[in-house]
C-alpha cells in the first residue's frame, strides 16, 4: 500500500516547481489536445493469425493532464502506448500528435518528433550498462547534435532535478533500482520534452522507492509537463488525475476517476 507522502527532501531543495516552469520546461500555451486518436486501428498479423490490437481507439489526452492507462492484460495498453510516443504507427485511422498528423509520417521525422517532444521511461529503465549516469542522459542530446560542453551541463542540471546530482559518475550497477529510474526520467527529461510516456515505471520498484518516482513525475506534470503513464498498480493510479481503462482493444471507460478505483483490486501484470 503506497500512502501520500510529502515530497522528498531532495525535491524540495533541488526541485521547485516555480523554477522548473520559468527555466526548465516548455509551457503548454492553453489546454489544448496533445494526443488524439481517431479511429485508430492497429491490427498485428493477417488472416487467420489477425490479433486486433486496438479497434477503433478515440482518444484525446490534452497539454498539462497527468493519465493513467490501465486494463487487463493484453488489452493493448502497449500497442496504445507505442502509438502515442511515435514507435508504431496505426493499421487504419488518424493520430494527431501536437497538432501534426503523424499516422503516415516516414520514420525519420518520426524519430525527430521522439527525439524533441517525448521523454520515454521504462520498466526495466534501459539504461546503458557500460555508461555513467551523466553519459546515459547525454544519450537523447547526441541525437539532437547539441555540442559536449552544453550536454554535460544539461545532463547534470538533469540529474540534480531528480535528487542524483551526487551520483552522475555512477554506473547503472553501481545504483538501486529506484536511483536508476531516476536516471532515466533525468534522460526523458533532458531535452525538454512535451509528454513524458511511461509504461510500468514502478514496476520493478519497492514501494518506498516506487512512491519517490511519482513524486518525480507529479512534479514534472505540477511544472506543465504531460504525463501518460502504463500503471496496473491502482495505488499509483490513484495519485493521478485521470484512467483511461483498455479492454479487448477499445477504451472501456475514457475518464475514470482515480478515486473510484478503490474497489478495484490489482490488475494482472502485462
Ligand atoms: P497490454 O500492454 O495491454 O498487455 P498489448 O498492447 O501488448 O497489451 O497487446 C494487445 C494485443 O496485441 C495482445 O493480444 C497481444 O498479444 C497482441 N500483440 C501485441 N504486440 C504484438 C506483435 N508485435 N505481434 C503480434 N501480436 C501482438
Ligand atoms: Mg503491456
């Protein structure tokens, strides 16, 4: 059971959101849809092997939320989640990404709408083993050609944004899971994203360390960043403001308040 905890110490010190929304992050100039599916489709397979993954998904998450995708497994939560952050691209419909339809865009200007506008977090962080906490942020930043000495600072000013500003010469063994996760919202973070994805980020966490990771992204969205998170823990469902429930492909239900989910007992881990 995860209780609502005040902010960690290093949040509070390192962390403001005041700060981070005149110097960190992009603002999203009203509350306007980000993400918009419209009869988006995404069918795996042909024939007689067919999986529809999503069938006919509306779907609109506007600037500044702070979402919870939820549902049982194999109910396309993944598939969604890939379509969102620009790593697939849907069977049939039309996706409108910041305004721009990216359904049909070449994978080149795919790749430069991730590399500038979504910060991606995973379960198992994917960060690389043989780099430091500091080179692992640089990552999305050698991607967007900004030069060493800029990278440097950027990654650092990142990881001292996530309480590890003592830790940037670290490698990934040499860290806890939780400061690991953190290194890699350090990296969603560092080139100024407008949506950070988040498929299961507590999943492989404690949940002491899962609640310092929520904080983090409470905080982020708290600064004008959206937030899109995988969760089948309703614990962490609940400290957002919205559930979008998946079901066999379809969006059940658009708008569940997190309270409700209180009766809900854990969803099966996809
Ligand atoms: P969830 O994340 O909710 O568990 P997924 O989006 O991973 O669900 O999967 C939705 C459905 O699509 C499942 O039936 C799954 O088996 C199928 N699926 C997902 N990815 C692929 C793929 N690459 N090839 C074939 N079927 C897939
Ligand atoms: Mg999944």
């Amino acid at each position: 059971m995860i209780c609502r905890a005040p902010a960690p110490q290093f949040l509070k010190q390192h962390y403001s959101s005041n700060v981070l929304q005149t110097t960190f992050f992009k603002q999203p100039s009203t509350m306007s849809a980000l993400i918009q599916f419209k009869q988006i489709t995404k069918v795996y397979g042909m024939d007689n092997t067919e999986v529809r993954a999503l069938w006919n998904v509306d779907m609109t998450i506007n600037s500044g939320e702070y979402c919870s995708i939820m549902g049982p497994s194999g109910s396309g939560k993944s598939t969604a989640m890939n379509m969102i952050g620009c790593l697939d691209q849907p069977t049939d419909g039309e996706y409108l990404f910041d305004g721009q339809d990216v359904a049909k865009l070449p994978e080149t200007e795919l790749a430069h709408i991730r590399n500038r506008k979504i910060g991606f977090v995973f379960q198992q962080f994917h960060l690389l083993s043989h780099l430091t906490a500091l080179e692992n942020v640089e990552q999305p930043m050698m991607y967007a050609s900004v030069r060493s000495a800029e990278r440097k600072e950027r990654a650092a000013s990142a990881l001292e944004k996530v309480g590890l500003g003592n830790r940037i010469n670290n490698r990934p063994n040499q860290l806890s899971g939780g400061q690991q996760q953190r290194v890699a919202i350090a990296r969603a973070i560092v080139n100024n994203p407008l949506l950070i994805l988040a498929d299961e980020p507590t999943g492989a966490l404690d949940t002491q360390t899962t609640q310092d990771v929520i904080d983090i992204f409470s905080e982020l969205n708290q600064s004008g960043i959206t937030v899109v998170m995988v969760t089948h823990e309703p614990e962490v469902a609940r400290l957002t403001n919205r559930v979008v429930w998946f079901r066999d492909g379809e969006v059940l239900n658009h708008h569940l308040d997190p309270a409700d989910l209180a009766s809900v007992t854990a969803v099966p881990v996809s």
